[in-house]
C-alpha cells in the first residue's frame, strides 16, 4: 500500500460501498437505540411513570425489540418505576400470558420466533414450551450439550478476531458469530475486511459476511436454547477479547499517526487549522500539555522565518498562532 493509499484509508475515503453503506438492518438498530436516548434525555424532567408510559407508547415498539433488544430491555428496565426486578417480572407475565392458551407445537413456534431476542432472564420459559424436550432421552441431551460445549470452547480458543472492525459494536459481531454458531459453522468463522464471515465459493472473494446471512430457520428450539445459555457466554469472551486488542490497536495506529502529524508542523506554509487541531488533539493529552504546545509553536514559527520581512512581523504572527490556538482549544471545550 502506497503513502496515497494510507492516507486515503485515515480519511476513510475510498472504501467500498457496501462498507459505506454497513448492513441496514444494524443502521436501523442503532437509530432506534438513539432515537431512544434522546427521548428519554427530552422527557426526563417528567414523572418516572409517566415517562415510561410514554416511551412505550412511543419508543418501546416492537420493532425496537426486535431490532436491537439489548438496548430495548436495558432501557426499559432502567426507565421502569418500580426498578429492574419489577420491569423483569412485568415482561415474563407478559410473555407467559402470550404462551397462555396454546397447544404445544404454538408454543415451541412462537418461542423459535422470539428465542433470539429474549433477554438471558427470559431463557427457562423456554423450558415450558410443552413438548419441546418430551420425546427426548434427557440423559443424552445433557451429553450432547456437554459435548458441544467443550467443542465450541476449544474452537473459541483458537479464534483470533482481533482484526474486527471496531466502528461496529461488538455486541453486532456477537450477534454475526451466533449466527454462526446457530448454523454449525463456528469452526470456519474467521475476520474479513473487519466482519465475521465464512467461506462461500460462489462470490467474489471467497467469503460472505455473516451480516448479510438469515438466521438458520432448522435449528430446533433445545439447541437455541443451549446455544444462547451455554455459547454465548463462550463467544462474548471470545469476541470482547479480539474487541480489546483491535481498539488497542486502532489507538496505536492513531497515536502513531498524531505524532507523525505532530513532528511534521514546521512546513513554512502548512495551513494554521492543521496545526491548532495537531497540537490540540496531541498535547491535550499530556500533562506538560501546555508547555509544550508553546514550544511548538515557537518551532513553527522559525520555521516561518524566512517569510518575516521584520521583527514586528514575526512577534504578530507568533501572536496571532497563540491566539489562534487559545480560540481553538475554547472551542473544543465548548463543543466538543
């Protein structure tokens, strides 16, 4: 890769378009999770009950829980009146006033449906789903969950994802390798262009991302269970861990690149925005911030020397990159 090429991928200009365009699904997810936090942030002068009348009139729809559950239940909980235990408790009676009333093979359909946006509270309802562990030898059942268990532990082992891209969530890249795990190709899984994804011949690449996947439809109702009871928690390490070491790493290419701007600043006729935004985001950081930002502006104005016809020409433009750089940091502090 070229010196055009890196800085092109600082920019983040040139990226392929379905990088650009992610997975609408997960945008959507996200808007209503923020589209959330700023009702409640509007509304929070109200009464505590009287806001979460509110927001579940108008936000806690069931599109917001099934699109991004985790935030769905996280707020409501926090929102409820009567605190988590009670928001929990409300939900459950819901649920079984639902499963109320049908037959069996209702039950196990209507809880496949629900079973991957149920909170972890949620899972032994599905237990009660009827016939949904009748016929089956429980003892087997107990050494076939063992068994996959201690499979999806070691094959978790030797996972590496920390090349994931870390603009996306990694309760998103959960979600991609459950899918995986729900569809029994775990073992294949492996990081492409920053998403999880799994060998396909039949595109360009050899690889098809597990967000443009559908959720595996054959999977039955015991296994979802075992899957998000006993893998998930396998996987979320797995996952947080790769997480760890690409935000790692991205601060490192980060910091690696501020000093480089950094120790470039002395360019006769380098735009001042540049330089207040280099020396703001590197030595806001430091303790000795502030003394080292007036040293380096005095490096870039001798730098400048040559341009100074007098010395009262080069005092007002040291004066004036001061200044400058004063108005600049008031404004990061006002505005972020």
């Amino acid at each position: 890769m070229n010196s055009y090429d890196k800085l092109k991928n600082i920019a983040g200009v040139g990226k392929p378009e379905e990088d650009l365009s992610r997975n609408a699904d997960e945008l959507y997810a996200v808007s209503l999770d923020n589209k959330s936090q700023k009702f409640i942030e509007d509304n929070s002068n109200l009464d505590p009950k009287e806001l979460y009348t509110l927001w579940n009139l108008n936000i806690g729809t069931e599109d917001f829980k099934n699109s991004n559950p985790t935030a769905y239940h996280a707020q409501r909980e926090a929102l409820h009146p009567s605190g988590q235990a009670a928001a929990r408790e409300e939900y459950l009676g819901s649920l079984r006033e639902e499963l109320s009333g049908l037959s069996f093979s209702s039950k196990e359909t209507l809880l496949r449906n629900k079973a991957r946006q149920l909170p972890p509270y949620a899972w032994p309802l599905l237990d009660h789903a009827g016939n949904l562990q009748q016929r089956e030898d429980s003892k087997l059942i107990d050494r076939n969950n063992q068994l996959n268990y201690f499979t999806h532990e070691s094959i978790f082992a030797e996972k590496d994802f920390k090349d994931v891209d870390t603009d996306v969530s990694y309760e998103t890249h959960l979600k991609d390798l459950m899918n995986a795990v729900d569809a029994g190709l775990a073992e294949v899984v492996t990081v492409k262009d920053g998403r999880l994804s799994v060998p396909n011949t039949q595109l360009e690449g050899g690889y098809q991302p597990l967000y443009t996947m559908s959720s595996s439809p054959d999977i039955s109702l015991s296994q979802l269970k075992m899957n998000r009871e006993y893998i998930q928690p396998l996987a979320r390490r797995s996952i947080e861990n790769g997480y760890e070491q690409a935000l790692e790493t991205k601060k490192k290419t980060e910091s690696d690149t501020l000093n480089l701007l950094y120790n470039n600043l002395e360019g006769a006729y380098l735009p001042e925005d540049f330089i207040y935004s280099t020396i703001i985001d590197r030595d806001s950081e430091l303790e000795n911030g502030a003394e080292l930002s007036i040293r380096r502006l005095g490096d870039v104005l001798s730098n400048r020397t040559p341009r100074y016809s007098s010395f009262t020409e080069m005092t007002a433009d040291y004066k004036k990159l001061v200044l400058g750089l004063k108005d600049r940091t008031q404004r990061r502090l006002d505005h972020g």
